[in-house]
C-alpha cells in the first residue's frame, strides 16, 4: 500500500532527524505533504498511527500533525514562480483538477503567467517531508 510504504518512510526520517539531534522523547513531528502529491490522507494518517504504535519507543507519545505544502512553479526562462491558483487561471475547474492528480499534466495546461513560457518545473508541492521534529533532550 502505497500510504504505508510513505507513511514508514516519513518516521524513519523523523526517528532519524529525533537521533542526529539527541532527543530523548519526541513530542511533536510535523509532515508536509505536496499539494500535488497524489495520496489517500486519511490513509495516510491511518498509517503513521498504526506504524507509530508498532514499536518505536521514540516516537510512542508525539502528535503528529499533517500541513499542505501548496504547489510551487518556478520558470526556467524568465525565472518566475507561481501557484497553481496562479498558473491555473486560464484553466477550467476539469483541467485543474488534472494537474492536481497528475502533475505531469501542468504542461499540457499551464503556461508562465510571466512570460507565456511553458518551459517550467514543479519546484515545490510534490512529495512527502518531514518539516519539523520536536522534542526533549
Ligand atoms: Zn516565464
């Protein structure tokens, strides 16, 4: 399942950034998760409290809290960056959900409200991170 597998992957970062900054008990992890990220949250949030419960003593008492990390386009030729929101404006609701779900598909739809380019990349919102870990020393 695909929520599990990132689910796992997003508290091994936690574990690990909690070790590398010698925390004892942690209290708090906050995960980003790209709007253009394609995933069940709920899940997903299913998922880190199964994995969180199973064994990792470390984690056992934080509360985990999920943030949207909103889509970013940045320019290639003039340099530019835009939201989706932004980029989308031209696009009926049918086509910006299109780029929601596939996001290989803002080519086909969007241009650079900069420059009319389509020489563009996805430079923020895809993808699962670990943002923030708090927690006792
Ligand atoms: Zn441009």
């Amino acid at each position: 399942m695909h929520e599990w597998a990132l689910a796992e992957a997003v508290l091994d970062a936690a574990e690990k950034a909690a070790k590398d900054g010698s925390l004892k008990r942690v209290t708090g992890i906050v995960v980003r998760v790209g709007e253009l990220q394609r995933m069940d949250l709920d899940a997903f949030r299913f998922s880190l409290e199964e994995i969180q419960k199973a064994g990792r003593p470390l984690l056992a008492g934080a509360l985990i809290r999920t943030e949207s990390e909103p889509a970013l386009f940045a320019c290639k030729a003039c340099g530019r960056r835009w939201s989706l929101a932004e980029g989308a404006a031209g696009a009926d609701a049918e086509e910006a959900e299109h780029i929601h779900f596939v996001p290989e598909m803002a080519h086909v739809y969007l241009r650079c409200p900069g420059c009319a380019g389509p020489d563009f990349e996805v430079a923020e919102g895809r993808g699962v991170r670990v943002s923030q870990v708090e927690g006792e020393t």
